[in-house]
C-alpha cells in the first residue's frame, strides 16, 4: 500500500464511519461491516482494488490507523490485524476492557473461539491469515476473518455479528463470502447439530464405542443400497459477493442506471446544492461525485452494494484501474466530509443532510435519466487524470 493513499484511506475511513454513527449509531457501524458486499464497496471508494483481497488488510488497516485517535470519544475499537498481529488481539481486547469496564476475558474467549470455528468446524480449504476484530463500548462486536487457498490463489471472507448470535456453532455467520467449491466440512450447518452430538459423546464415551461403530457401519455398508432413497435438501441460495480475477473494471461488473444516476445528480442539483447549502469553495461537480458516491455508502440499503466495482469510479484505483487515483478530488472530498462532520458535532447538520440529500437525488434520477457508456466515462476520466492529480503505484500521471 503507497504511503500516499494509506494516510488518505485512514482519514476517508475514520469519517465515513464517524458519519454512519453520527446518523445511525455506532452499532450500526458493526452491522455494515459484518455485510460482506458493503465491505467491498467501502473499501473500493476509499481508492483499493475494487475485487482484491487486499480490501479486507486494507480496509482493517486504515480504520485502525484512523479510528485509533477518537476511539474512546466514538467508542469503538478496532483490534487484530493480518499475521502475528492477529494473535494480539485477545491482548489488545483485554486493554480496551481495563478502560471500558468490559468483560475482557470474556472478549478475548469469543476471539479465539471465532478464529477456531473458521479454522477447524469449517474446513472449507482456506487457511484463515487476518482476524480483525471491532469492538462498541456497549460490548457489541463484528468479526471479519480471511481465509486463503494458496493453490488457486483465492481468498474467502468471513463476517459475524453478535447482534442475533445465539450460538457459536449453529449457524453462527453473519455471512460467508466465498464461490462454492465443492462438498466441506462445515459442523456449523444446522444439519449438523446430530454429528456435532454424535461428537461429542464419543469424545467422553471412550475408544471402544468408536471401534464397535465402525465395525458395526462396515457391515451396513456392504449390505445397504447406493441409492440413497431420501437425498439431503440442497442449501437456500443467497445473494453472494463473487469477485472476478480479472483486475480492470468493465462494464459488466457495474450497475449503468445508478452510475447515471449519480452522474446526474452531480451534475444536475449539486453544485448548485452545495453552493447553497455548503458553501466551500472550489467544489465542482467531479467532487460531487465523488461525495454522492460515500454518501451512498453511508446512506445506501443493502441492495445498493451488489456492484462494488462502481464505487471505485468514485476516486479511482491506485493499480489504475478503472483510473488513477485523482488526489485533487480525493482531498476536496475528504475536506468537504470533514468540515461537515465537524459542523454536525456542533449542532449544525446542514452539510451532513445535504450529503444526505445528494444521495436521494442521485436514486430519483437513476429511474428516469441515461447518461454515457461506461466506457465513455472511463475514457474521460482518463483524458482528465493529469489535471486531476492522477496517481497509481506507477507514478503521477502525464
């Protein structure tokens, strides 16, 4: 990570969420991040690879870095990491219970419970590297873990949430992000109650049960059909964030009518919004974008996410793609968040509801209103990126 867009994504994250809990409360922070598409898309407006595995280090990195100076005043703490630093994070759990008067050994038992069920209850072909572990004062709590399967080179990502949690073995996941690959073993299946069962009174029954069941099922099996005359049910089938290998953004991977409908609410109502209502000047309707983009994040429902790659046409990529990362517009928005936030803290919401209001005008007009391809779009981000303060890992842009 460039030392120029890691300092920026730890100010755009540590406002983003500080907007979330303003509006919604901190607890609603722990809920989007245990949303596996939201997580995609919050790391990608922040500037990282729209479908990297990377988003999950980054993503954890940056609100560490960021969050780490007000975490008590917004209490909410980020612990853990990727590594050895995620063997720290019973430690560090322990060091926010002594100033928050929370059961710390109870913290620390749930993280290492957690890192053990992703590592040994679901064998599923990924070795879990990264635990990052988001704390509220009120002692809720999201988990977001990462696997890795070293030979396809893919990643698997999992998110709980205590909210709801009733058991830490059936059915514990907020969500689990991952193509399918095959049968597992997951004894976290609620069909799977009976052999958790089974489990665990051969554990305390002794050896001899063990070896009487296996030759007792030896015998049935030479006896038994190979049909199977009631076949298991298949699992529901739910909306799952499958990211390509392919690294640039094409089209196929965004949703047109809501990338026109920000476009035009740039376009259309904010700079005169914004001259109006926030009155900082230099803002232009690129900056606007790029707001009605995190206003979105911060604002969206759930179903907004399903395209995270449209979220990275918000300030680019730092691989280029879709684009170089436009620090001019990346600064103008952390400037305008910042001074809205800051004006919200005083009693004055005026900026925060306009941000609010853009991401409103961009879903009307998304309904009625076309705009360029989304190559179109690209094509012009590009033409524009040297003006813009244009920047990937391979330089400034000329």
């Amino acid at each position: 990570m460039p030392p120029w867009l890691s300092g920026r994504m730890a100010r755009l994250g540590r406002v983003i969420v500080e907007a979330v809990a303003h509006h919604y409360g901190t607890e609603e922070v722990l809920r989007r991040l245990s949303h596996p598409f939201w997580f995609q898309s919050f790391g990608a407006v922040m500037g990282m690879d729209w479908h990297s595995s990377g988003i999950t280090t980054s993503v954890l990195g940056a609100l560490k870095r960021g969050l780490g100076p007000v975490q008590d005043e917004l209490g909410l703490y980020v612990c853990g990491g990727r590594g050895k630093q995620s063997r720290k994070t019973p430690a560090e759990l322990l060091a926010v219970a002594e100033r928050t008067g929370l059961d710390g050994g109870q913290l620390a038992r749930t993280s290492r419970l957690v890192a053990k069920v992703d590592s040994a209850a679901v064998q599923d072909g990924f070795a879990l590297y990264l635990h990052g572990f988001f704390l509220a004062r009120s002692g809720a709590w999201t988990v977001v873990q990462q696997g890795m399967d070293p030979a396809r080179r893919e990643a698997r990502r999992y998110h709980w949430l205590s909210e709801g949690l009733k058991d830490f073995v059936d059915e514990p996941h907020a969500a689990i992000d991952g193509q399918e690959r095959g049968q597992i073993v997951n004894l976290t299946d609620h069909r799977a109650a009976a052999s958790r069962r089974a489990q665990l009174a051969l554990v305390t029954s002794g050896p001899s049960v063990i070896v009487d069941a296996y030759a007792d099922n030896l015998a049935r099996t030479a006896k038994a059909s190979p049909k199977r005359a009631h076949p298991e049910p298949s699992q529901l089938t739910l909306p799952h964030l499958s990211l390509p290998h392919h690294h640039e953004v094409t089209a196929k991977d965004v949703v047109l009518r809501r990338l026109h409908g920000t476009l035009s609410a740039a376009h259309e109502s904010g700079p005169r919004d914004f001259s109006e209502l926030l009155l900082v000047p230099g803002v232009g309707a690129r900056t606007v974008e790029a707001l009605a983009m995190v206003s979105e994040v911060i604002h969206g429902a759930p179903y907004r996410f399903s395209d995270p790659a449209r979220f990275s046409l918000a300030h680019g990529g730092k691989d280029r793609h879709p684009f170089p990362v436009p620090l001019k517009v990346y600064d103008q928005t952390l400037h305008v968040l910042r001074d809205a936030l800051t004006r919200a803290k005083l009693g004055q919401d005026d900026r925060l509801a306009a941000l609010q209001r853009l991401d409103q005008q961009a879903r009307l007009f998304e309904r009625e209103l076309s705009g360029p391809s989304f190559e179109e779009h690209v094509a012009g981000e590009l033409e524009q990126s040297a003006k813009l303060g244009g920047m990937s890992v391979f330089g400034p842009e000329r």
